[in-house]
C-alpha cells in the first residue's frame, strides 16, 4: 500500500492507493479557502495553511481507508512543479513519515500524476495513448509511451487553459477559482452571440496560446461597459468557456491523429469542464477513439493520482532521500 501526499499548489492532499497503482482507497483534499479573496492563490498563504492542515489530511486518509501507518509500504509525493514553498511541506512531512518508519520514498512529477489518475478511472488501460494535461499552470500535450514515459507533443505559449479561465473570471467579476464559476455563469448562455478568437488554427502545430482571447474578452468589456456585461453575463461567459474548450478538443484530436492513438486520455483541473467532457465525449465515439476522463475530483489536485504515478515510478531506499529536494519547475 502506497501513502501519497501532494501539496504543490493550494490543495492540501492525501491518499492511500494499493501498490499496483490501479485502485484508491481513500482520497482526502482540503481545498484552502484563504485564496479566494485575492482571487488567485498566495504562494506564502498556501505554505502555511499546507502546514496547518497536512497532518490532519493524512489521518483522514489513512483512517478513510481503514489503515494503519503500520500497513503503508511506500511513501509517495510531489516534488515537482509547483510553488516551492507548498512542495517542501509535503516533501518533508513525507520524508519524515519515511524516514521514522524505514519505508522508501517515490517522488512524483505532479503532471505524470495528473496523467496517472486515467489509471485509477480505468484500470485496463495501457499506454500508448495520447493525453492532455490542462490544469491552473499547465496546457500540455503528450504522447504516452508503452513504458509510460510522457514525450511533449506541444504546449502553451503563453497562459494555461486554467488561467485563462481564472483571469476571464476575474474580468467578468466571478469568483476563483474560474473555471467553476465561468461554467455556473454560462448556464442558459449562447456560446454563438459573442464569438471569441480561438488561437493557433493551424493544422500541424500542437502548440495553444490563450493571450488573444483573454485581450478580446478585455476589449469587449470595455465595449459593453458595466451594466450591458451585467445583463449579458451568461452569453458572455458561454461563449469564452466554449473558445476554451474549442482550443482544448481541436488541438487534442489533431494529436491523436497525428500520432494515430487508439485512445485519449484528459486530465488536469479543466478537465472536470463539463463541456470539454461532453464534446470529447462526442467526438471520440464519432472516431472510434478511447477516451479515458476521470471524475472531477481525480481531475483537479489530489494525492490518489500522485499515488497512481508512483506505482511506476522509481523508489529511493531509506534513508537515502534525506537530500531530496523540491524543484519548482
Ligand atoms: O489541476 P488543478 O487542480 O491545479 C493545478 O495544478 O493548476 O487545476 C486548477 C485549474 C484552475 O485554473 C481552475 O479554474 C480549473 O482548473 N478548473 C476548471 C474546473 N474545475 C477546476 N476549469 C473548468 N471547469 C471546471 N469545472
Ligand atoms: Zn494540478
């Protein structure tokens, strides 16, 4: 049984996962509220709330999964990316827990665990397939190996879907984190009455940019002023998820042809979209193509995935992890 921790960003997370990776029993997040008002997470505020909550998170794991810390075999965690500060209070508390024990310790790359949480979804898939990780600081593409290894297929250039969403929901006035609120506005809106620009139509390139929509949403709250973006809030809201997700789908299914991928694999917090998921939905079962989305709560941070990810990902034997370190990229 594998214990796994993850705390790279403002989610204070963790599991308990069985060691072939293929099955949680247990999945606890604290999502920290003190960002909210800021309205965008605050690197020191989330480092001290991560050490205020963790330990309460990891008995709450351990306790949903009917286990003992006698039981747990390995410990797993984020190393990398994320904000430094937030990692190292996972990494220490979980080399801590470690070290006292005698367990190995597995480091996780926070974006292979995102891609990891397929695993958990479906437990018969096997690489190779191609899967996109869109998330609150990444927008990538890869091809997946039959060895696992990820292979960068393309990427923002500029803002993560994620971002796009949080900063579009910052103009529009809607809370934080942005993509839920921008889906809770865009309820009975027209995504067709304000068209956005969607970036990079190029065939071949694999590669996202988000800075142009944002500046067209800018510009087109300028245009309408306050009391007309009030009244049109839905349209509005409607019409910028759907360039997101537009951008997300095309680029996705460009790749999978590309690399001619019998399945597709979504993950990362934009992959809880509701209508990224039913278009993909569409589209995959259109093209005879695998499409492997996990819940909602498997798609934004959580510590299940990181545990999925360490089931394949090399261990360091006690106590020879006392050096490691977090890195923020
Ligand atoms: O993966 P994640 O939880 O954290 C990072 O690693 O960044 O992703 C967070 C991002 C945020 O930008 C948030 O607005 C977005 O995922 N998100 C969503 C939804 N839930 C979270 N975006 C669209 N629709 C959602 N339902
Ligand atoms: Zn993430």
């Amino acid at each position: 049984m594998i214990l796994a921790i993850e705390t790279s960003c403002d989610d204070t997370c963790a599991a308990v996962v069985e060691a072939d990776g293929r099955r949680a029993l247990s999945n606890a997040v604290h999502t920290q509220t003190e960002h909210s008002r800021y309205g965008g997470v605050v690197p020191e505020v989330a480092s001290r709330a991560h050490l205020e909550r963790l330990d309460g998170v990891i008995e709450r794991a351990l306790s949903d999964a009917g286990v003992a810390l006698e039981e747990i075999e390995r410990v797993a965690v984020t190393v990398r990316p994320g904000l430094i500060g937030a990692l190292l209070v996972g990494v220490a508390a979980a080399k801590g827990l470690a070290y006292s024990r005698r367990l190995p310790l597995v480091p996780v790359n926070h974006l292979e665990g995102h891609v990891a949480a397929a695993y958990l979804e479906d437990p018969d898939l096997e690489p190779p397939f191609v899967a996109l990780v869109a998330s609150g600081g990444h927008t990538a593409l890869y091809a997946v190996g039959e060895d696992r290894t990820m292979h960068l297929l393309g990427e923002t250039l500029d803002d993560a879907a994620g971002e796009a969403l949080d900063k579009g929901a910052r103009m529009l006035g809607l809370g934080f984190p942005g993509g839920p609120a921008i889906s809770r506005a865009a309820e009975g809106g027209d995504p067709h009455r304000y068209e956005f620009p969607v970036a990079l139509k190029e065939r071949d390139s694999l590669d996202f940019s988000f800075s142009g929509l944002k500046t067209s949403l800018l510009y087109k709250i300028r245009e309408l002023g306050p009391e007309r973006v009030r009244k049109e809030l839905a349209h509005l809201a409607a019409g910028y998820e759907a360039a997101v997700v537009e951008a997300l789908s095309r680029k996705l299914l460009r790749a999978a042809e590309l690399q001619r991928a019998g399945a597709v694999v979504v993950a990362g917090g934009v992959a809880a979209n509701g209508r990224l998921r039913r278009r993909l939905r569409e589209e995959c079962s259109e093209r005879g193509i695998g499409l492997v989305v996990p819940p909602p709560a498997l798609c934004t941070d959580n510590a299940a995935m990181i545990g999925a990810a360490a089931a394949h990902t090399p261990e360091i034997p006690w106590p020879e992890y006392l050096s490691l370190n977090a890195r923020s990229v």
